[in-house]
C-alpha cells in the first residue's frame, strides 16, 4: 500500500516539477511549486517525519510561495505569457540536465546502499528540541545560533535593499 | 714576507678616498678654498707616507737575502669563487710600486699646489678638487693593487676620472667630445684587457699577482701549453692584456684620444696625461713582466714593435703641431713609446734586465719633466690667454722662472747631460742595442727629432718674433711657480740617482754605467736637433715655411695627424654604420620588435575572442559553472578510480 | 515498509527534480522564475538528505536537522532574493534576466 503511494506521489513530484519549468504562466508556475512541494511533505510524512513536513508546509509552502506570488503580483502583469527562450539556449540546458541525470544516476545505480537494521530513533518534537540545544556530539546549537544570526542578517539585508528611497 | 710590515700604507689611498667623498659631498656648500685645502692636505699626507715608505723599503729594510723583497702589506679576501680563484683587495709594497707611489704622490701634490693658481675663481673649483682626489686615490689603488682584478677596478676607476677631469669644461662641446672619445677608446682597449685576464685567470687558477709573477711559481708553467693559431694561450692572455695597456698609454692605433684629451685644464693634462695615467700601460707591462719574459716572448716583441712606431710616429707628428700642448701631448705619446720599447727589448735578471731598469727610470724622469713642461704651458697660457705658438715669441722677458724652468725640461727631454733625461735614455738605447740593433737606430732618431720639435716650441714661445700683447703677460702666482720650481730641481738631479741599485727586473741590484758609445751618438744627435730649431725658430724667419713647403706632402700628413683619425670616422661610418647597425637595426626592428609586437597583437585577439564569455548574462555562468562540475564528476569518478 | 522501497529510487526522484530545476534555473528569463526553479533545486536536496538520514543512518537525525537549516536558509535567500528583484524592477522597469548586464567587458 504504501509503495503505491510512494509511487503516485513521486510520479507527482516528477510530473509537476517539469511542468513548473516549462509553464509559460508566471502564476501558474508557482502554484506548481506548491504542489510539488505539499508532494514532498508527504514523502516526509511517510518517512515518519513529521516535524519536518510541518515545517516544510509553513515555511516553504506556506512562506516562500506566497512571498514569490506577491513578488509576482509586485512586478509583472499577471497574464503575460512569458517569453519562449531561444532554442539554442533550450538546448543546451536541456543538454546539460541530461547528461547531469545520466551521470548521477549511473553513479547511484552501480553503488550498493544496503539498508542499516539498527534501530530507528524517535523523532519527536521533544527530541528535536533537545538536540537543537544541546551541546556535545549530538547537538545542534552552533548551527541553531548561526541560522538565527543569518535570518537576522537576511532580514536587514531585505528591508535595506528594497527600501524606497 | 710579513704582512704586517709597511700596513700603514694602505692609509695613503684611504685618505684620499675619504677626501674624494667629503670635497665632492660637501664641497658645493663650503667656501671652495676649503676643499682645495683637504685635498691638498690629503695628497701632502700620500707624498709624506710614501716619502716615508720608500725610505723605510729601500735604506732601512734594504736587501733580503741580495733581493728586495715583495711584501703584500694589506689584503682582504673581496670575492672568492674557488678555494684558490678570488678576488682580493690588497696593498703589494715592492720596488716599482714604490717607485710610481712616491711619482705619483709628487706629481699630484704639485699639480694640487699648481691648480690653487692656475684654477683660481674657476666656477666648480671644489668639483675639481674632488675630481682630483678621486683620480689620485684611484691610480694610487692602481698602482699597489695586489690582485690582477683590483687592478682592473682601479684601471676602470682612473678611465672614469680622466672622463670626468677632461669633460670638466662641460659647457664646451669640444670638451665634452674629447672626454667621451678618451672613455670610449680606452674602455674598448679595456675589453682586451679583460678578456686577457680572465683567460690567463682561467689557465692559471689565481688572479693573484705574486702568484702570478712568480719565475718559479706554478702559476706559469701549469698554464697548458695548448695553443690557437700557433701562439700558446699564455700568450694571448698577456697580448690581450696588453692592447687593454696599449689603450690607456695611447700607444698606435689607439692614441687617437690623448691630443683631444687636452681639451682638460692644463693642471689635468699635466697630471693625468704626462705623468700618471698614460703610464698605467707601462706599468701593468712591468707588474706583468715575468710572465711575459718566460711564457710569452712573442707578446714582448709586440710590446716593443708597437713602442718603437708609435715613438717615431708620435715625433713626426709632433714636429708640424702648432698648439703647444698638442705638442706636448705627442711628445708624451713619443716618451711612453720609448718606455714601451724598453719593456719590450729587456731580458731577467741583472745585466740582461736594462731595459725593464731603463723603462722605470724613464717613467720616473718624464714624470718630472714631461709634468714640468705642461705646468709651465699651463703658466704660459694663463699669460698669454691662447694656446698657439703662433700667437707667441718673445717671452723670456715676461715669464723668467717659466722661462728657466722650461728650459731645464726641454734640455731634459732631449737627454742633454747632466740633466735626468740623459740618463735614462741612455740606458734606453744601450737596451735597444743589446737587442736589436733596428731599435737602437730608430730610437736614435726619435732623440734628434725629439730635440728638434722641444726647441722649435721653446724658441718659438721665449724666442722668436717680438709680438705686442694686448696685456703684458705677467709671470704666474707664487702658487703655480713654486711646483714649477720644485719639478726643475728633480728634472735635474734625479738622473744621479743609482737607479739601478734599486729597481730591476728581479729586484736584485745591479750595477750600471754610462755606454760612452752609445751616449755620444744620442747627445750628437740632440745637438744637432737643438741646432736646426734654433736655425728655424731663434729669430723670426722664412725657413720653417721654405721647408714645409719643400716636404708639403709629408708636412701636410704630420700636420693633419695621418689622417688617422679620419680613417677611423671613415670605418665607423660606412663600414659600421653602414653595414653592421644596419642589419642589427633591421633585425632589432623587424624581428625582435615585430615577435613582442606579434605576442601583444596576439593577446589582443585571443582576448577579443574569449571576451565574450565574460557576457554578464547569469545564466552563461551557470551553465558554465554546472557544466565544469559535471566535468569534474566526470573525471574524479570514473577517470581517476 | 522501508525495506519494499529502495533507497535509490528517492535519489532518482531527488535527482530528476534537482536537474528539472537547473533547467528551468538555465532557460528562464523571468527572474521569479529563475527563483521558482532554485527553490526545486533545494527542496530535491532535502529529499535526498532525509533519504539517506532514514534508511543508512536511522541512529542518527543529522540529515534531518541539516534539511531544517536548509529550509531555513532557503527562506532567508528567497526573501533576499525577492528584495533585489524588487529593486532592480525599480531600476529597469522589467524583471528580464538579460537585461541585468552591466558587470561585463
């Protein structure tokens, strides 16, 4: 049951993420974002994370994507269509992608991933929250302190940088 | 030989180096005067140790073992290269180094007490002064250097002063011409000098210079034997050495520079090319002398071929010029020609050895005299403001102390007894004749036509015609008279001195006396010398023009020099000029300039063309960037496995 | 569970979505679009750490915590990146990537 549901919501993720750039809608293209970011949450959630699909929901889906529409409505006319890139560019693109997939699959194909059979830990919030701020091998504080440094920082970047002057 | 013995006499170029370095530093902010004082003292305090050294040497040290002995009384290893190969800094106290320190320390000490007068009000007289030490701290290194490569610093140092003592008048386009002719020619022949070096360095392992004269020294004989075109390499080695002295003595082809080298101020033309520099030649010949007398004889011969000509053509020339310091300076040319010679015809060790004796005693009369005579042209020309026998006559009433005095020089120069030039060139051409007896009869000739040209400018300046000067002529300061009298006094004593029992050629004594039968010949000679001028030029007369006019060919060649210095313009220009630069300059041009000119037109190109990848478009980059990490996947993964 | 679905086949899905977005990141010339296709690019990478994380590494949550930090990352970018492109559609009154540029020879 699952692996059919694992298998629907990745051809999901694939199809909405081709489609999200090739769309020639501006809107249309970051609602195809949304889909295939709810897609990925759900993969989360049957990996038994469910903290980080939370988290992925409010602040990816939740955030960043109404952050890109309003910019959308900000800056363009909504119903343009997007240009069509040259297909000199397309090609090329569509080249390097290609040849990246096959390298990186061929890569992961021939490597022999065996399955761990410890025992899995118990990710819950209360978990998370103490290895966030734990000190030790299993602590997460600097990162925890720095990421709060850097949003502090991108904060004040982005109030700077889009000021009227 | 102890080294400590005689170190005091590494003070006397010492001395004169600081004075150098504090009159040229300081002397445009100090009275003149001053300058002139701390030279002057300076070169009084050389005259003194070397006065003082010479009698230490010579009467108290005296013989060592029948023999004066070589002391090295200062050294400093400078550069090394192997163990045995270096170049030292040092003080080498033997008889000729002696002899030219107390030559050199008298002539400049006159010439410093002379130039109070004769450079009195001269705009830059603290520049000469310090021109001045600089010259005589650099021959006096020259003179005691230990080491073959010292020697040539030195050698380099005193091209460098006369450059600078000549171009004094810098403002004068003849002056400057003149100086940079006399750099140009003896740097040239100083090229030989150092290629002769370094072969014979190279051959011989040492540039040292008692290793290398030693007679019984390895240096020599470990030289191989090996030859190209016939002559061993030793002999290149010192013929080459020898062409770099050549230049320097003014010896033929490479004389062209001392006539313009007048141009100086006379105090320079007294010191420098009568006395001092011009017999660097000479002396690196004598310092060099066991190697060229046992390894290289056919480099002696050259020595005394080009002696003799360069004599008898400087004499002939000497005899037509009109300038009385042109005449001087050819009758120096003729008198180091006779110093040459007499290196050239001397054997080793006693009796065999008269010429090299005859060679110094030479140097040390002319010095005297030959300096005697350009100070007091010095003095003539500050009187009579011109340079021309022509403008002159009559002036043994104005300058009577000049007067004496030149006379004293010119009977010395003509080798008239008792005076100091008698015997010295006696022993001359009792050397020449043990030689080769083709020597001694153009040698002799020279003496009768040294005798004639020295008195046609002595009748001519204090003789001849009674001219009206636009100012009386008054006689010189007590400063310029002074050295004029000091000098008359050696010019005529110093022939007595037993030169013999002092330097020879292996620094044992021997005894000389007069060869009446070739003494009496040379006065016969110089009196008849004497005789003609005075005929010609005692009162004023048509005979010198009858005469010029009878050998028009032959006067117009003396007169014009032989033309030798236009043959060399002539070769500069087309064959040089013409040929060479021309294909060097195309190929310079054309070559040389167009590969650097292809090289930046090729980095233009190559860079308009890769320009482009610089397009400022985001997503160039992007591709590029992703499309190198996939390169590099590639490589790390599945190339390098 | 775990073991029916091999842990390559979420690299495979991780992989295609994060070439899909270089494309989308190459050919784009709306620079929102260009943000859209980064944001593909990270979330394909945050599959694949929490890939890895639950089937080589269950003892650990390492992979998890780094998706965290890259989600959070991720926001400050886009609205750094939001805030240029605001600016620059000031400047230039488009939002066309090809017209940003000045920094070239």
């Amino acid at each position: 049951m699952e692996t059919i549901i694992f298998y629907m919501l990745a051809a999901s993720i694939v199809i909405f993420s081709v489609l999200t750039v090739t769309t020639r809608l501006i809107l249309r293209a970051a609602v195809y974002l949304l889909f295939t970011l709810l897609f990925t949450a759900a993969i989360y959630l049957m990996l038994n994370y469910q903290f980080l699909a939370a988290v992925q929901l409010t602040v990816y889906a939740g955030g960043i994507v109404i952050l890109i529409v309003f910019s959308v409505l900000l800056t363009s006319h909504i119903n343009d269509r997007l240009e069509l890139e040259s297909s000199g560019r397309r090609i090329a693109a569509g080249m390097v992608s290609l040849v990246g997939i096959i390298l990186t699959t061929a890569t992961i194909a021939n490597a022999n991933f065996a399955p761990v059979k410890t025992d899995a830990l118990t990710m819950n919030t209360k978990a998370i929250g103490n290895a966030l701020m734990s000190y030790g091998d299993n602590g997460y504080i600097l990162p925890f302190e720095v990421i709060s440094i850097l949003l502090l920082a991108a904060m004040i970047g982005a109030i700077v940088i889009a000021k009227k002057r | 030989m102890s080294e400590a013995l005689y170190s005091y006499t590494v003070l006397i170029p010492a001395v004169l180096f600081i004075s150098f370095l504090i009159t040229g530093l300081f002397g445009g902010k100090m009275n003149p005067l001053i300058s002139g004082f701390i030279s002057t003292a300076a070169i009084l305090f050389g005259l003194v140790v070397s006065y003082y050294t010479a009698y230490q040497y010579f009467i108290v040290d005296g013989l060592v073992e029948g023999a004066y002995p070589t002391h090295v009384a200062f050294d400093m290893v400078w550069l090394s290269f192997t163990s045995t190969l270096s170049i030292n800094l040092g003080v080498l106290i033997d008889p000729i180094s002696i002899l030219l320190l107390v030559v050199v320390t008298t002539v400049s000490s006159m010439v410093h007490i002379y130039s109070f007068g004769y450079m009195k009000g001269e705009f830059g007289f603290a520049r000469f002064y310090s021109f001045l030490s600089l010259f005589s701290f650099s021959m006096i290194g020259l003179v005691v250097a230990s080491n073959l490569f010292e020697m040539y610093m030195f050698w380099e140092l005193v091209g460098v002063s006369s450059y600078l003592l000549i171009g004094y008048y810098y403002q004068k386009p003849a002056a400057v011409n003149a100086s940079k002719k006399a750099f140009i020619v003896t740097r040239f022949a100083d090229f030989g000098f150092l290629t002769g070096m370094l072969l014979l360095a190279y051959f011989t392992g040492t540039f040292d210079l008692v290793a290398l004269t030693d007679p019984n020294g390895l240096a020599i004989a470990s030289a191989p034997v090996m030859g190209f075109m016939g002559l061993s390499v030793v002999t290149w080695a010192v013929g080459l050495i020898f062409i770099g002295g050549a230049g320097k003595s003014a010896m033929f082809p490479l004389h062209i520079w001392l006539p313009d080298a007048m141009e100086g101020p006379t105090p320079v033309s007294a010191l420098i090319h009568a006395a001092t520099m011009v017999v660097a030649g000479v002396y690196l010949v004598a310092r060099l002398f066991p190697i060229y007398v046992f390894s290289a004889p056919d480099a002696l011969e050259m020595v005394a071929i080009v002696g003799a000509f360069t004599s008898l053509f400087a004499a002939i020339i000497a005899v037509t010029q009109t300038d009385i310091k042109r005449v001087l300076a050819f009758s120096t040319m003729s008198q180091i020609g006779y110093m040459m010679l007499a290196l050239g015809v001397s054997g080793y060790g006693g009796e065999a050895g008269t010429g090299y004796m005859a060679s110094m005693f030479h140097l040390f009369t002319h010095a005297m005299f030959k300096s005697l005579l350009f100070l007091g042209a010095g003095a003539i020309i500050h009187a009579v403001h011109s340079n021309y026998m022509t403008e002159m006559g009559n002036l043994r009433k104005y300058l009577p102390i000049t007067h004496i005095t030149f006379l004293i020089a010119a009977l010395a120069i003509s080798g008239i007894y008792p005076m100091s030039g008698f015997f010295s060139k006696d022993e001359i051409l009792v050397a020449a004749m043990a030689n080769n007896p083709v020597y001694f009869w153009i040698e002799w000739a020279v003496a009768g036509l040294t005798a004639f040209y020295m008195f046609r400018l002595y009748f001519s300046i204090f003789w001849g015609e009674k001219r009206e000067y636009e100012h009386t002529p008054h006689e010189a300061p007590l400063s310029m008279t002074i050295p004029l009298l000091l000098l008359a006094v050696a010019s005529a004593v110093v022939g007595f001195i037993p030169f013999s029992q002092f330097v020879s050629s292996d620094s044992i004594p021997f005894d000389v006396h007069i060869h009446w039968n070739i003494a009496i010949p040379s006065l016969l000679i110089a009196a008849a010398g004497i005789g003609v001028a005075a005929f010609m030029y005692l009162k004023p007369s048509m005979t010198p023009d009858k005469v010029a006019g009878r050998l028009s060919r032959i006067y117009r060649l003396s007169y014009n020099k032989f033309y030798i210095d236009e043959i060399y313009l002539w070769f500069t220009h087309t064959i040089i000029f013409g040929i060479v630069s021309q294909a060097a300059s195309w190929f310079d041009r054309h070559i040389i300039d167009g590969f650097l000119n292809g090289l930046a037109s090729l980095t233009n190109v190559v860079s308009e063309k890769t320009k482009t990848l610089q397009s400022g478009q985001l997503q160039h980059y992007g591709i590029y960037m992703v499309s190198g990490v996939l390169a590099l996947f590639l490589i790390f993964i599945y190339w390098i496995s | 569970m775990l073991a029916d679905i091999p842990v390559e086949h979420y690299s495979y899905v991780a992989l295609f979505v994060f070439f899909a977005g270089i494309y989308g990141f190459f050919t784009r010339k709306n620079m929102i679009a260009m943000l859209i296709s980064i944001e593909l690019i990270l979330n394909a990478i945050n599959l694949q750490f929490v890939a890895f994380n639950k089937y080589l590494y269950p003892d650990l949550m390492e992979g998890m915590i780094f998706s965290l930090f890259i989600i959070g990352v991720a926001a400050a970018e886009a609205a750094v990146a939001i805030a240029i492109i605001i600016n620059v559609y000031r400047r230039l009154k488009t939002i066309n990537i090809e017209k940003v540029n000045s920094m070239k020879y």
